[in-house]
C-alpha cells in the first residue's frame, strides 16, 4: 500500500473527494490523536466530481439559484431553503477559515475567490417572479445585499457579454449579490489531503478498491479492500466508516446489507459544458449568472454562464446540458444501474420512471441534442456568442436519490447524509448543493455518530466553527460577524 496499513484505525475513509477530506480535516481538528485510514480507487484524490472541470465551482448559498426558491399557493415566495443553504455555506466558510488560521490552508487565494452571483430571466411572468423573489429575500439580513434591476442598461454594466445584441422589448430582469465566490474543490481537496498525509495516525492509500463491508462483533467493521495494482486482498478492522465516495457509495451500502438502506436507489445524471479561453471574453465576464430550468429538468440542470479560475486562469462555463447514463460514476461502469437494482428497490425506481415522466423526456431529448442545439441555448444567455470559442467539456457523474416515501419511490434532490442506528457508519448521497455544504455534512456526521463526544469537543467546535449552537437564520448580529470575519480571513 502507499502507506504503511493500519489495521484497526479508528476511522476509514473511503472516497478521496471533498466530503471525506472535510470530515477529516474537521474531526481531526477536534481529535488529533484519532487514527485515520482512507482507500480511494483512483489514482490521487479529488478526481471524480471534486475535480474543478467536474462541477461548476459554485459556492451554493443560494444568492443566484432559482430552484431553492418556490411560490406558495398564495402567490407568495418560500425563501426557507434558500435560508438552509445559505446559512450551510456559512459553516463551510467559517470550517475553511479555520483550516487558513491553523495552517491547513496556506493561501485561501488558490482555491476560493469573490465573484458575483447573478439571476437573469426573460418574459413577464419570469420577470414578475423574480421581482417577487428579490423582494422577499432582500428583507432578510442574509440577503440584504442583494440588487435588483429591470433596466438592461444597469444589467450591461453587470454582464455585459449577455446584453449585447440581445433582441429589444423583452422584458428582462436581474439579481446580483456582489458577496458570490467561485471555488475549486479539487485544488481544496487537494491541500487537505497533503495535510493530512503530513499528520501522524493517518494513512492514505490510492488505487485501493474497497470491496465489501461486513460488520464483525463488537460493532466494528470489516473493510475489504483490492490493491489495483498488485491484485492484493487485504482487510481492516475500522471503529467508524465514512462512505464519501460518489455515486459508488450505493453500491457499498448494499454491500454491507445496511437496514437504514434499504429501498434506497440511485438516478444517475451525467451532464456536459460548453468552456471558452478566449482571455478577452473571460475578463468582459466576471459573475455566475443563473437562468430558469427547463421544465421536466432536474434542479441540477439549471442553465448558468460562469466565470471559473482554474489552476490560477480565468475559463467561461456555460451548461449544464444534462443527459442520462448508467454509470454511477466518470471512471464507472455501464453495468452500475442495472447492478444496483434489487427486489428491494425495484419498486421505488419504477414509481419514480412513473411519476417523473416528464424528466426521463427531458434527458432523452438532452442526450438526443445535436451540437447546434447546445450552442443555441447559449445564445440565449449570450445572444453574441461565437462557436469557434466554445469547447464541450464532460462534466461529473451525479447520482440523485431514489428512497420509498409512504410506500412509494420518490426522487429527491439535494444531499443527504445516511448514519446507522448504532453510529458505526455514515454515507454521503445525492448531489448539489454538494461540495459548497461538506463542511455542514461533516459538522451533521459528527453530530450524528459522535455524540458522547460533544460535551468535551464543544468548546473547540465553537473555535473550528463559531456559529456552532447559533442560528445565523434568526442571530443577525452574529450573522454579521462571522461573516465579516470568514470573509477577511479567506479574503474574499
């Protein structure tokens, strides 16, 4: 192995993406002297739906994001989840700030910088919503710094590339939150796993499968795992499991025969962008602006023209033109759907097919789009856009959960963390909000599994995360300062 085995570490990680690096980083801040194994198939860490060209580098906080805002029945708009999302990226922030100040993190600069957040819409009735959305959000403290505007003048001057040539008397409105960041999770992943291959007590080992997990007596588990390279067997004895790997930690719960698993499945949604270079274009716009989904399309499939800082260079994004694979992950196999399925969830995925009809039409005709198709819904955001400036580029595996809800398969949307009854595993499922929220994922995984523990980690989680026992949705005062403080200390 890449490093010397433990046999019987206190806890395994397995996946090498954002979640498990996370987790590490927060439960070894709040215990050094806990041992940690972690197994990854692939060859270094981060290569799978971390990786920067694998998502679209938003910090989720719910500023541009139509889908986490809804109307009521009543005309009304419900901002309670995007007030979920956006205080959960505060926990991100504040883990991350943290990480900087005890040295994890030497330059937040490579992996985190400002970048606004715009929503755009065209047509009165999506104009007459966002108007209806600004107003009910600009009201709140979390959100107050929010702008508004209907007047494709002041739009120019934020997205000029977007208003250029566009079609007059179409109504248009925009919202803009200066405060927005773009992220590289693969560069964060990155720099937290270099630490943590510094740390005594930790041990990682990459092109290491982990094949089977049986519980053994007295509540630990047994971890099989196959060294890729040599065809090696081996096991360990783990006190906690972390299942952060993917679309791959299906298969792994139903592996170990987990109860709190059953009827769970996996709906798995592959995705490409369309990237320009052209430095000219990249430094015209310098925001993440959000549009409408399509109807029948999944949240994550919400058209947005992002800007990106890759490897310390400036990228477009424009995307995501969904589409449907039976892969659970990029370097997966086409055999994952059909292998996932079971008498047990067999039901569910069949109500889902049933009841999201219109979704399985969606990503039919996304997978079924000729290229000229793609670059016309580009030109919808960005009516001057020029072909020869724009490459396809292959986006992550997602795998949106399928569980049985009052006897009955529903698809959900968002993240969710899966624990056992006797607090000896967690697991990671679903997809975005994601990355931008591991840090309340890791903080829930804690709380979850580790609560004997919480009396005596209270005070240095307070430290890690000062939030911790608050509510930055009501607290507007501590709202303010956390802020301010993540915000100088990540410098954006």
């Amino acid at each position: 192995m890449s490093q010397t085995c433990q046999e019987r570490p206190d806890i395994v990680l397995i996946g090498a993406g954002v979640m498990s690096a996370s987790f590490a980083a927060l439960i070894r801040s709040l215990d050094p002297s806990l041992s940690i194994t972690m197994f990854e198939s692939l060859e270094s860490c981060a290569k799978e739906s971390s990786e920067a060209w694998n998502n679209a580098g938003t910090g989720h906080a719910a500023y541009c994001e139509l889908n986490y805002t809804s109307r009521r029945k009543d005309g009304s708009i419900d901002i309670a989840k995007a007030l979920d999302v956006n205080t959960e990226f505060d926990l991100s922030r504040q883990l991350w700030a943290h990480l900087v100040t005890a040295g994890w993190i030497d330059d937040p600069a490579a992996f985190i910088r400002r970048c606004p957040h715009m929503s755009f819409v065209q047509g009165e009735e999506n104009v007459a919503f966002l108007r209806a959305r600004y107003d009910a959000m600009v009201r709140h403290h979390c959100f107050d710094t929010m702008s508004y505007s209907e007047d494709p003048s002041v739009i120019a001057q934020w997205a000029p590339l977007m208003m250029a040539r566009r079609r007059p008397g179409v109504p248009v409105a925009a919202t803009r939150v200066e405060q927005g960041t773009d992220v590289d999770f693969g560069t964060l992943t990155r720099k937290l796993f270099a630490r943590l291959r510094q740390e005594s007590g930790v041990a990682l080992h990459y092109r290491h499968k982990v094949t089977a997990l049986d519980r053994e007596p007295g509540g630990r588990w047994r971890v099989s795992v196959l060294n890729r390279e040599t065809g090696e067997a081996k096991t360990v004895s783990a006190g906690f499991v972390f299942v952060g790997a993917g679309g791959a930690a299906l298969d792994l719960l139903k592996s170990a025969d987990l109860p709190e698993a059953h009827g769970y499945a996996g709906f798995p949604v592959s995705g490409l962008f369309l990237h320009a270079d052209n430095l000219d274009l990249c430094q015209r716009h310098t925001a993440k602006v959000y549009g409408k989904a399509a109807v029948g399309s999944p949240p994550m499939s919400v058209p947005h023209l992002d800007t990106r800082i890759i490897g310390g260079r400036p990228y477009l994004l424009f995307g995501p033109y969904a589409g449907f694979t039976t892969k659970f992950l990029k370097s997966g196999r086409w055999s994952d759907l059909p292998r996932s399925i079971t008498t047990d969830n067999a039901k569910a995925m069949f109500d889902v097919m049933v009841d999201n009809r219109d979704l399985v039409r969606y990503l039919i005709g996304q997978v079924m789009q000729k290229p000229s198709a793609r670059f016309r819904a580009l030109q919808e955001f960005y009516p001057s856009a020029r072909s020869h400036d724009w490459r396809v580029a292959v986006a992550g595996q997602r795998v949106q959960i399928i569980k049985t809800e009052n006897g009955r398969g529903t698809l959900k949307f968002g993240t969710e963390v899966l624990s056992t009854k006797d607090h000896s595993l967690a697991a990671v499922l679903g997809a975005s909000p994601g990355a931008s929220i591991a840090a309340s994922v890791a903080l829930k995984v804690v709380q979850q599994n580790f609560a004997d523990r919480l009396p005596e980690w209270s005070e240095r989680l307070r430290t890690i995360i000062p939030s911790y026992g608050l509510d930055l949705r009501s607290d507007e005062a501590a709202c303010r300062t956390i802020r301010a403080d993540t915000g100088a200390k990540l410098k954006i």
